[in-house]
C-alpha cells in the first residue's frame, strides 16, 4: 500500500535512507538526523508543489513502514523512479507493486513521455525490478560514487489504441 509521506514520518524516513545497503546503491552519504530531517522537510515540500512524488510503502495488513517510492523531477529529463526499502522487507518480491502502481498513476495524470531509474549493475533486485516494471536499457551514465556507471533504464508512456 502507497501513501503520501507525512510531517511525522521523519524517523521512518531516516532509517530508510541511513541504511547501509540503500546507500551503497544511491551513493549517498549516511546523513545525520538533524541533515535528514532538513530534506526530508524538502521532499515534503516538493511533493506537495508537485515536483516531486514522495510515497510510503506500507504492509497491506499491519500498516508497517516497508520503505518507499519516489518520483523525482529534473527537468528537462524525465522523471526518476527510485524504490528503496528496509531490510526486514527484502527479497519477499514486494518492490513491483508500488513500483508498478506509481508508473500507472502518473502516467494517468502527468504528460511525461516516460519514467527512467538509474540502477548500479550488482543491483540485481532493482535489475529484475526494472524489467518486470517494463523498463528498457537505454543507456549508462557515471555516477560520482564508484567506477561503474550506473544503467539507465526507461519506461515509455504506454501508447493506447496503437
């Protein structure tokens, strides 16, 4: 289940982003709490102007923080896709419902002409995300963290009745 992030989201948030897996594959750097609650505020922020798409996934049934979705906006390029969830909800094939759910909606409701992720190649799970999702290898582009480049993928709004 997706939901809009909210104010009192922080902590989540944080553990989210702090966990040394998902900096491995986002190149981040482990910020303090006092640094992430300052983006956090950002997203917040973006999400609700518009720019950018900051959603929660939870578990369907306890309502438990799993990790999240984002869509984010750097125009003039498409929107970036970026999944990333907690340790305890990996490896259970959970990624492609909120993944796949997000790329519908937006497609529904924004004019893009696609949706890129940029994924490390040993990550393998975000790899067979890609593919399930729908998404094509386009190309690669360096990253600022390690020597291999990260692959970008896209996912072309779908053409109805063609």
């Amino acid at each position: 289940m997706l939901r809009p992030y909210e104010a009192a989201d922080a902590e989540t948030r944080y553990r989210i982003h702090s966990d040394p897996a998902v900096l491995a594959y986002t190149g981040g750097a482990r910020l303090s709490r006092a640094q992430s609650d300052k983006y956090f505020k950002a997203y917040l922020s973006r999400h609700k102007a518009g720019t950018n798409c900051c959603l929660l996934v939870l578990d369907r049934i306890t309502d438990a923080p799993l990790g999240d979705c984002l869509l984010l906006r750097f125009p003039p390029t498409d929107p970036e896709l970026v999944l990333a969830l907690l340790p305890e909800a990996r490896g259970k094939g959970i990624s492609f419902e909120p993944a796949g759910a997000l790329t519908a909606v937006v497609f529904a409701s924004a004019p893009l002409g696609g949706i890129v992720a940029k994924v490390q190649p040993s990550n393998r799970a975000s790899l067979g995300l890609c593919a399930k999702v729908g998404m094509v290898l386009v190309g690669s582009q360096p990253n600022h963290w390690d020597e291999a480049p990260d692959l970008v993928y896209r996912l072309a709004r779908p053409v109805h009745g063609a």
